[in-house]
C-alpha cells in the first residue's frame, strides 16, 4: 500500500535529510522543490527516490561538492554560462533558470547555459516554475559523457536520453508544459519493470537484429536498446534521435559540458560516469511579442480549445500535456503526496541513518529496517555507493 506524506511534510523531510548530508539550508530548500514537484506530479523516478539513491550518497560520497558554487563565467547581451563547479545539479540547474527569468524580464529573452553539474531532477520543474512566472521556457539537459543510448542504427551507446521540456503560461488554466526524453521511454522505467519482475511493452527495447525485446534485463546486460521517440527509422525514429543530438549538441559544446559523442568513447572498454553534465534553459517573456495578457488570453484559449474537443471512441477524454500532472498535483495537496513502499522504507531507513525524525506515517506499527543496519538503496545497489553513474 503507498505511503501518503503532506506536501509541507513531503517537503521539510526532503531538506532535513539533504541538510544532514552537508547541503547547506538555502540550497537543501531549493532542492527539495525540485524532489516534491517530481513526486507531486507523478514522476516518482525523480523525487525521493532520487534523494535516496543519487543525491545524498553523491553528497556524501564526494561525487558532488556540497559547498558548491555556481560562477557566473560569461555574459553576452541576454546569454549567460554558468559554471555548476560540481555542485548538485537541482540546485545548479533552479540558479540558472532564476537568472534566465531576470534576463528574459529585462531583454525579452534569457539564455542560460550550464556546464560542471550533476543531474537536474525532472525537467519540467524548472519550465514549470518560469511559466508560474509568466514566462515560457525551454530545459534541457544532457548526461554529461555518460553513454546509455546508441544512434540511431548504430551499435554501440554514445548518447543519453537527453530529456527537454517546454512551457507556455495561460490565463486562468493550468500551463502547457512537456516534458520528454528523446527516447521511447526512459531507461528508469525499464529498471522499475526489472525490479517489479514484470516485462516491458513491446516497442520499448530492441535487440541487435532489430526485433522487439520484453525482458527489461536485456537493456542491463547490453544484448538490446531503447529506441528512440518514434521507434524505428520507418515510424519516425529519425525525429527523438535528432531531437537527443540537439540536445546534446546545445548541452555539450555549446556548454562546454562533457558530451557522450567523443572519439574516445568508439573504443572505451569502460562506461564513462555522467560527470561534466550540461544543462540549457531558455527564458521568453510575452511582453517581448506584444501586450502580455492579449497572448495569456489566447495561450488560455487555444489550450481551452484542445480540452473541449470531442474525445474519440477510444479515448476518454483530450488534454494537454501539463493538465494531467497539474491535477496530481492537486490532488496531492488535497490528499498528499503518495510514496510506493520501497520508496517509503528506504526513505525511513535513510533518515535513521542520518539522524532526521522519521514521520509517523513511514513507521508502521509492525515496524521496520534497524536503522543501524546496511541500507539498501531502492534499486537494490548499495545507497552509499557513489560512482557518478546513473541511467536516464
């Protein structure tokens, strides 16, 4: 049965436990913004599960400094570079969607591009967070040199899932906001069905030959591939490939981040760990392209539109993305924020280890894990491990 925690419960947990890992309090705050956005509106692979298995054991561990701080190291009319100086990547990637708001506020348009971080949590928190501020946006991310998908036709793994978002803010209704890898589906969702002992759908792995693999640990022992948005070549696979090689493009050169295309990387015998990743945000501020609430109206009214069409025989109704994952949201508020059981024990686990009071609701009267145990983290690796890899 899933745990429910309070968004504000959600929220101080989040920060205490990244606190006690040596985040200072202003950075442990926005980062757990970007933890409870994830779980709030239904990307639970990107909140406390996250916390548990990257960001406290990288903390800890040395894989990102705590200490960090981001340096501004370039400024050219309305783009600006960060430097992420190895810091956490949630924290780094909300610092430079803040700067890319004030720039667009000032010139129309912000261009953010970071290089050194870490991993960014859910894309859409941050085009959400400009739309809340009436801005549209774009994010991106790549994952540094890490390779875990192939080009497309190609044979051996150079680039990540490179996930982006957009948003556009409306009147009076929730904001479009996508986010996306450029694959069929992330590769965490392979390793959820592999630890759930299920399969996986038909279309979201691919072997050597080109035919369809169901067995997510196909994907973990190398012998088949998630394909890219659109699958194969016949039914639109060029697009998500060339959308990733964008992304990658903009995140690593453009960045001065790592990128996983290296030459080196053809003959690497050993997986290169996500370090150096690239991130670029984009900041549009509708007063730029005429008067702002003329365009929110119609923005509201164009999304309104899609809403109201009549669903077809097989649907049950039509939406657009950003309704779905504003209405778990609220329901999240309203209900709170719901923890899958092994999220839940290894949380309570996590924060006896650390010394943070456990919430009552993670404590069932039966009890649980000796917090003085080993902790196990939620996808079966040891937690304390922290060798900068993660698979997107």
């Amino acid at each position: 049965m899933e745990t429910y925690l309070e968004v504000r419960q959600h929220h101080d947990l989040a920060r205490d436990l990244l606190t006690a890992a040596g985040l200072p309090g202003a950075d442990a705050d926005a980062a757990a913004d970007v933890v409870g956005y994830a779980d709030r509106h239904g990307y639970p692979t990107h909140g406390l599960k996250a916390l548990v298995n990257m960001y406290v054991p990288w903390l800890r561990g040395g894989r990102v400094d705590p200490a960090a701080r981001p340096r501004l190291i370039a400024r050219n009319g309305a783009v600006s570079v960060l430097d992420g100086a190895d810091g956490l990547g949630v924290v780094v990637m909300t610092r430079a969607t803040d700067l890319a708001a004030d720039t667009a506020r000032r010139l129309g348009v912000g261009v953010v591009a970071v290089r050194r971080s870490s991993h960014f949590g859910a894309a859409g928190f941050y085009t959400h967070r400009l739309a809340h501020g009436g801005l549209a946006g774009i994010a991106m991310t790549n994952c540094g040199a890490q390779g875990v998908i192939p080009p497309l036709g190609g044979a051996r793994r150079l680039l990540g899932t490179n996930p982006l978002s957009a948003s556009v803010p409306a009147d009076d209704r929730p904001p479009f906001v996508l986010d996306m890898s450029t694959t069929v589906v992330a590769t965490g969702r392979v390793k959820a069905a592999l630890q759930a002992g299920e399969d996986v759908p038909e279309g979201w792995l691919i072997g050597p030959d080109g035919s369809d693999v169901t067995d997510p640990a196909a994907y973990f022992r190398a012998e088949a591939d998630v394909p890219w948005l659109g699958g194969r070549l016949a039914t639109g696979g060029a697009k998500g490939y060339g959308l990733g090689l964008l992304v990658d493009l903009l995140c690593g050169p453009f960045a001065g981040a790592a990128f996983g295309p290296r030459r080196a990387a053809l003959t690497e015998t050993e997986p290169a760990a996500d370090r150096d990743v690239g991130h670029l945000v984009i900041a549009l501020s509708p007063a730029a392209f005429g008067d702002p609430d003329t365009i929110l109206g119609e923005t509201g009214e164009l999304l309104g539109t899609v809403s109201a069409c009549p669903p077809a025989a097989y649907a049950r109704d039509v939406t657009y993305p950003g309704a779905p994952e504003a209405a778990r949201a609220a329901a999240a508020e309203r209900k709170g924020i719901p923890l899958s059981p092994d999220v839940a024990e290894a949380v309570a686990s996590l924060a006896r280890e650390l010394g943070v009071p456990v919430p009552g609701e993670l404590c069932p009267a039966e009890g649980g894990a000796d917090g003085g145990e080993e902790r196990e983290a939620v996808d079966g690796t040891a937690a304390g491990a922290a060798d900068g890899t993660v698979r997107r």
